[in-house]
DNA sequence: GATATTTGATATGGTGCATAACGATTATTA
DNA sequence: TAATAATCGTTATGCACCATATCAAATATC
C-alpha cells in the first residue's frame, strides 16, 4: 500500500484499489452521495424544498406562502366551514392555524363570522378581495409554476409524479 | 331557489344544482380538496412528511433522524472532508452544522480531526460505533422503510419516481 | 341541572433554517 | 516581509413551523 500524505490522497488511492466510479467533477468538488440518491425521503424533501422555492417565485407579486394559498383555496371549495374542520384538512394544528388566520385576515382576505347555529365556532368566509387574490394566483400558479413543472417532467410524468405521490399520502 | 336555514345546506343545494360530484364520505366529513390535489408542491409535501415519519419509525431503534443518517453516510462515502464540505452537499448550513455534529459526537459516532494541513478545519471521521451503527441503519432502511416503499409504488414506480425527484432537485 | 365535550385562543417549548459576527488560521498582495 | 483579505468552525440571534397543555365560552350529554 503506497504513503500518502493527505486524508484526500488515501481516498483516492483506496477508491482505485476498489475500481470504483468517480463523480465527473472531480475528487474536490463534487462529493460521493453514495445510496443518499437512492433514499426516496432524501430525494423528496429536496424536490420539495425546489418547488416551493418556485411556487414562492411565481406568486411572490401576490405576497402568498403556499399554505396560504392552500387554505384560501379550500375555503373558496368549502364555503360555510369552521376553523378546526379546514385546519385539520390541511393537517394544521388548531392553535398554529389562528395566527395563519389572523394574517390572511389582516390582510382582508378572508373573515371569521360567529355562526349562528354554534356560536362557539367560526365560519370562515373569503372576502371579495380574497377572492380577486384568489383568482390571480392561480393564474399565477399554473400558467409559471405548474407549467414549469409540466415543461421539465413532461406531463405524462407530471401526472404520474402525482399520482404516486397521492398514493404515497394516503397509503402511508 | 330553496331557502336553506344553514350554510351547509347552502352549499349542498348549490353543488346539486351545477350537479358537481360529492365526496364519497359525505360532505361534513370530508372536505373537497380541490385544486389542491393537482399541486404538485403540495402532494409532495404531505408525502414527504409521510415518508419521514415511516423512517423515523423504522430506524427508531438507533435514534437516527433522516439528516443524522444522510450524515453518517455521507461521511463513509467521504473521508477526509471537512464541516464545510459535508454541510454544504447535504444543504445545511455550516451553521447549524456545528449542533448536529455536536449531538453525534457525543455519542461517538463520528469524530472531529484537526487538519495538519489546514489548521482551521475540521477532518470528520465515522467511528467505529459509527460505522456499526450505520450498518445496521442501512439494513433498517432498507429492509424496512424503503422495503414497504417498493410495496407500495411498485418497483418500476418507485425508479421512475426517484429519477423525477432527481430531475426536480437538479433543474429546478 | 350537573358534567363532559367542543371551539377558538393563548402560552410555551422544540426544531429547522437563515444571517451577522467573532477568533484562529491561511491566502493574497502591496 | 508586512498588511490585508479570505476561510473555517463557532456563537448568538431571530424567524418560521410544529406540538402540547390549558383556558373561557358555548354546547352536548347524561
């Protein structure tokens, strides 16, 4: 076995003992991610962490996060519905979902009316700006984000992504 | 038009009139999601969510998290590095590096060595605790966690799925 | 009518993530 | 060579997200 003077250096010499590939770039650059590219949770939280960045991007003139988004969504679906019944829906906690609710509501998107029925809950109702805001990001959404999705996966895959994912939500 | 005393109805009665399918569960259990099944950001949160909390189960014994194994990994695929190199492939930043690797030194499953190179940083090194309990983390993984994935997917879906995912991380 | 449950809300703690700044060390350059 | 800049690990700090316990008001249950 040959001396090396560098930690690199043994690296490099044990891993041409072995045969091993080597990444294209190069020993210095580019690390060895080894079976991390093959651990689906890795590879779906870093996906993630891309396409929130983008959806941030594209609705950024709108000034959404995309649990917002989804919450004003669902309550454009689900006219007539309290608090808990939409937060735990999206798996939000009802006491994180009050401060989510207190700045859409700040922000006049959406109201808290006291039902009448049980006055212990809130109705909760997009206003007509909410609506109007609604309205331009999904525009926003599909026209830059999803078709951004749909040009670099194709939408064949685009709808399989989907699809498996869905399955992997629910049957998990 | 019908007078309707609650919003429920209100909302029944207007989805009967534009004949919209209904939830099979019935509408106060079940909420429409909407759009909301087609964004791909969404889906692949709550499934990434999903797929964490199977690794976290399955890996339970060894207490490992997701980043704690990716590191363990990523420094048996890559001796001789230092802090700033396996953070920065791993995303993280250096940072909150310094209290993670804190938390697996402790329990001495890795090691910092100064560099008789360059004094200023750090060489990681997987202990032997660390590459025994990496071994038997990778046998977890993948006889339980990603076992049950490929169950669930399908082989051929869960290949494709991970090239998506791949793709999505590197173009995005 | 007494007790239990539900709803929205508050407080609080843990964790992940981001930025600024520091001392020690090394690299650059005047 | 001396002065300056850059890098490495680290600390401090703040923000966002997530989880639990608890509360008052209102309702449901018995």
């Amino acid at each position: 076995m040959t001396v090396s003077k560098t930690a690199a250096d043994a690296v490099r010499s044990s891993r041409a003992l072995r045969r091993e590939p080597v990444d294209p770039a190069g020993d210095d650059s580019m690390l060895q991610l080894g079976e991390l590219s093959g651990l689906l949770g890795y590879s779906l939280k870093r996906a993630q962490l891309k396409v929130f960045e983008d959806f941030l991007r594209c609705v950024a003139p709108l000034q959404l996060t995309p649990a917002q988004f989804s919450v004003l969504l669902l309550l454009d679906k689900n006219p007539g519905r309290n608090q808990t019944e939409i937060a735990n829906t999206l798996g939000i906690l009802r006491p994180n979902f009050v401060a989510m609710l207190d700045a859409l509501e700040s922000r006049d998107l959406c109201a808290r009316m006291r039902s009448t029925n049980d006055r212990r809950s809130h109705i909760l109702v997009l206003t007509d700006k909410g609506r109007a805001v609604l309205a331009r990001a999904k525009k926003l959404v599909a026209n830059k984000h999803e078709a951004r999705l749909i040009e670099v996966l194709g939408p064949a895959n685009h709808a399989a992504l989907l699809e498996m994912l869905a399955k992997l939500a629910q049957e998990f």
